[in-house]
C-alpha cells in the first residue's frame, strides 16, 4: 500500500489549490489526483456514467492509507468536485 494520495477537486487546474497541492506532493511524496482530470461532470441524462469514477475511488480505497482532500471554498464550502 502506498504512503498517501492527494485529491484535487478544484475547477481551475493552475489555480492557489493546485499550487499547494504540488508543493505538498513534493514535501510529502504522495501522489496526486486531480478530479478535473478524471472524472466528468454531472449531467441530468447520465450520459456519463461510464466516466472513470468508480474505478478510481476503489484504486484509491485500496492502494492508499492516507487520503488529502484539496479544495478551494467556494461559497463557504467545498468545491463540487468532492460532492458528485
């Protein structure tokens, strides 16, 4: 099992989020997911339910032991990357 993983679910890829997230992937070793990459947006017809979702979140179930979530606050929340 590796050490960590680090999961992004910010929608702007060079964003303040992704900059500390790299910065701790390098001070950490961890890896790094981001969900803009992954997984697609939710959509009222399913069309996409065949996107990547399921097989990363039991790639990451099994192979981590520690998991980061990284997210700007949108509106005093998390981003809607962490809540599909």
């Amino acid at each position: 099992m590796k050490q960590g993983v680090i999961i992004q679910g910010s929608a702007r890829s060079n964003g303040d989020t992704n900059s500390y997230a790299q910065s701790l992937k390098l001070l950490s070793g961890y890896d790094l997911i981001a969900l803009l990459d992954d997984i697609s947006h939710f959509d009222y017809s399913f069309n996409n339910a065949n996107d990547d979702f399921l097989p990363l979140i039991k790639k990451i179930l099994s192979s981590y032991g520690h998991i980061v979530l990284a997210t700007p606050v949108y509106w005093y929340t998390m981003s809607g990357g962490f809540s599909r």
